[in-house]
C-alpha cells in the first residue's frame, strides 16, 4: 500500500512538473511575441516618416518650383542691409552674435556645409555660424520658424521646394532650407515664419561702388514663386566667394 501511495504522489509531481514546464513554455513564447510586436512596431515607427516623405514628394514631381506653396504675394518687400565680415572667420563654437533675425552676412565660423544636403530640421541643422560661411559662397539659404515646423502641409511644401534644388553639382542649386529657433535669436517680425537670405557683391540693389550688402525678404509661408524669384535676383555669383562649393 505504501509503495502504491509514493507511485502515486510522484505521478502527482510529475503531473505538476509537466504543467509548470507547459506553462513556463508557454510564457517564454508570450515574451518573445510580445519582443517581436514591440520590435515591429520600433521599425515601423522609424520607417513610417522616410516613407511618408517620400510618397508626399510624389505630388511635387510634376510642379514647377513656382507652382508649390504660397504665392509670391504672400511675401514682403526685399530689403538690404550694408554688409560686414567677408573673411572674418573664427573657430567652431566660438559666440556669435548677429543682429540681424536671421542673419545673411557677418562673422562666421571656418567650416561651412557641403552643398548635398538641402533641408534641415532644428536636431540635425548646422551651426549659425557655419551657415553664415555658406552664405558667403552664394548659397540662398531660406529659414522657416516654429510655426512652420509645426505645420504638416508648409513642411510638405519645403521638401517640394527643396527637391528642386537637389543638384549636388550644378551651383545654381546653392540652396538649403534650415529651421530658425528661439535659441538662435528673436522671431521674425510678426506675421512672418519664412526668411530669405543672400549676401550680396553687386547685385541689383547693392549700394554704390558695389559694396557688399545682406539681402532678406519674408515670407508668411513657403514659396516657391517667391525664392526662384529671389535666386534669378541674386544668383550665386552674386557673392564674396561664389565659386566654393
């Protein structure tokens, strides 16, 4: 009797064994689906915007560069201002003050950024003063604020826009499209959020005897119409530098 009573409660154990192994397994493939959603879902948060952006532009192929946005009307008066700091170069990260919200001249830092990238957000843009150098060299650089950044619609207009400036290599594409801050200095004058930038040598509005001039016009909104407008205006040779990449 004793003996059937061990058989008995060891088949009892052995019971409980298998189902607390069953169990066990059964949680260990949970976790392991549950790691694969989460992992899925990481992916496919990080692919979602590239695709978006890419299916958005789509709609631009087909545009012309005057077509996307807001008309040029939206925009102000082009304004100029007489200009200082061509070859007035400092370190990367030393202070940099300009008066001007955003600045299109001045003291800038030795380096300046390469001509493939077109558009920026405020996580990955250049420093103001490396900007500046670009502007030196011919870029136009346009600069759009919070409110623009914010906005789905305007952002789709900027990646149009600066899709049609893409070329790497033709120099007539000295363009960027770069966020300004509030770190970076006071906002734009009321009821504007984009601002177009260009340093000029002798361009249609610089002073007498050609003297160097900074160039701004703003916009309430990104346009096309206007910054082809303002680039015919003051193309790249237009510049202290023009011929640096």
């Amino acid at each position: 009797m004793a003996k059937k009573d061990r058989t008995d409660r060891q088949a009892v154990i052995d019971s409980i064994r298998k189902k607390q192994a069953g169990a066990e397994k059964r949680r260990g493939f949970a976790l392991v689906g549950a790691c694969i959603v989460v992992a899925l879902v990481i992916i496919g948060a990080a692919a979602y915007q590239p695709i978006k952006d890419w299916w958005d532009l789509r709609s631009y192929d087909s545009e012309s560069i005057d077509a996307i946005g807001a008309p040029a009307s939206d925009c102000g008066e082009i304004t100029t201002k007489k200009a200082s700091g061509n070859q007035d170069h400092v370190e990367p990260g030393t202070p940099l003050q300009y008066e001007d919200s955003p600045p299109a001249f001045g003291q800038h830092y030795n380096v300046w950024d390469s001509i493939s990238r077109k558009l920026y957000k405020a996580s990955d843009r250049p420093d103001v003063g490396e900007l500046v150098h670009n502007l030196e060299h011919g870029y136009t650089i346009l600069w759009y604020d919070e409110t623009v950044a914010a906005s789905d619609e305007m952002m789709d207009d900027l990646r149009g826009i600066a899709s049609k400036k893409s070329s790497t290599t033709n120099l007539r594409d000295k363009f960027k499209a770069v966020p300004w801050t509030s770190e970076d200095g006071d906002p734009f004058p009321s009821g504007q959020h984009v601002a177009m930038t260009h340093w000029s040598v002798g361009g249609a509005d610089a002073g007498q005897g050609g003297e160097q001039v900074g160039v701004f016009q703003y916009c309430s909104a990104p346009s096309g119409e206007a910054l082809d407008e303002f680039m015919k205006k003051y193309p790249y040779m237009d510049s202290p530098e023009p011929t640096v990449l």
